[in-house]
C-alpha cells in the first residue's frame, strides 16, 4: 500500500469506520457475539483462555489485512472506471 492509500485507509478506518461502530445494525451483533465470548471464556480453562486469547489475536491480524486487501482491490476498480 503507497502512501497515499494508507494515508485514507486510516482515514477511514479512524472516522468512517468508528461511526459504523455506532449503528444499531453493528451495536446489536458486538453485543451478542460479547455474550457468546464471554459464555464461552467461562468454560474454559485458564490454560485454553491463553490459547483462545493468541487465537483472536491472529484472527484480528487475518482479519486486517483481509481489509486492507479489499480496500486496495476497491482503490483499484475506482481507478478503473475513473479511466473508462
């Protein structure tokens, strides 16, 4: 990702992406997918809670650059129909 690309990636991802954060849509799911979490944490072992926890964080890091890989194809498409 170039400079300028990253530059409104993290635009995006700081104002845009915190306002979708604010949806009922999105407050609605973050709730039920933290009452499952936390459902599932209670069952777990401490030893298991460790390894759930490296689990969600190399799920989170997937999950960004999953992100910034449909943005960059997104950039992409944009600049193609700008030359059409």
């Amino acid at each position: 990702m170039n400079k300028y690309a990253e530059c409104l990636y993290n635009y995006l991802m700081e104002c845009s992406f915190r306002e979708f954060m604010t949806t009922p849509a999105y407050i609605n799911i973050n709730s039920a997918y933290n009452r499952e979490e936390n459902a599932l944490l209670r069952l777990l072992t401490p030893e298991q809670r460790e390894q759930f926890s490296r689990y969600q964080e190399q799920e989170g890091r997937l999950e960004e650059i999953s992100t910034q890989y449909i943005f960059m194809e997104t950039l992409r498409v944009a600049r193609g129909l700008l030359l059409l």
